[in-house]
C-alpha cells in the first residue's frame, strides 16, 4: 500500500478470479432484468482509482489517498513478504490443501516443490 501512488493503477493490477463466465459472456443478468457490462465496471473502478491516485500526486492531500485505500476493490493485487519456518508451511498445508480458495490450493501446491518438502512437510500424507 505504501507504494500505491508511484505507478498508474492498470487493470492487470487486479484478479477476478472465478468471474471469467460474466467475462466469457459479457454481462450478468440481475433479478430485474437489468444487465451490466463487467467489462464496463472493471475500467470504471480502474479509471476511479486512476483518477484518485493522480489527484493525490498533484494536491498531496491526505483525503484523496483515503478515498483511493477506502475504494480500492479486494480483487487488487497486492505483494507481502513473511518470513516463516518449515513447522509453519506444515501447519498452513495439512490446514489449508482443500480449502475453496483457489489462492491457498495453489499456495498448498507451491510448498510441495520447495526442497525437503516430502521430507519436512507433507510426510505423512
């Protein structure tokens, strides 16, 4: 987060992960018979952030960078770095190998090619 305003905010910032059916058909019908373009509500949310970001630049007021934290959609791509054991992988894995989240099935995937990983953490499985 402390590097959000240095680069322009673009739509590969973001994952929308297990939308690719309103994608593949381009739009989603609601209850009441109103459809939107998702397409559409992506560049909006982009373009609003963009123009959030950019008006922070220029003024430097603190509000304008609220606005763009309070808005900005989870789906927002984010780098964190932890530092962790092996005991702890073992315990994310065994806890999370079936989760629904497609994000910890890959993690989950991720820590059975680390080295001594057969050994270490899935041993017993």
């Amino acid at each position: 987060m402390h590097k959000l305003s240095s680069i322009p905010i673009t739509k590969e910032m973001f994952e929308f992960d297990g939308l690719d059916l309103i994608v593949a058909s381009g739009t989603a019908p609601h209850s009441d018979g109103w459809e939107y373009r998702f397409e559409d509500y992506v560049e909006d949310i982009v373009t609003m952030c963009e123009n959030l970001r950019l008006k922070f630049l220029e003024t430097g007021d603190k509000a304008y960078w609220r606005a763009l934290i309070q808005i900005l959609p989870s789906a927002y791509l984010q780098t964190r770095t932890v530092t962790m054991s092996y005991a702890n992988l073992r315990n994310i894995y065994f806890q999370r190998k079936n989760h629904k989240l497609r994000e910890w099935t890959d993690f989950c995937d991720w820590i059975k090619t680390l080295p001594y990983s057969g050994e270490l953490i899935t041993i017993g499985e």
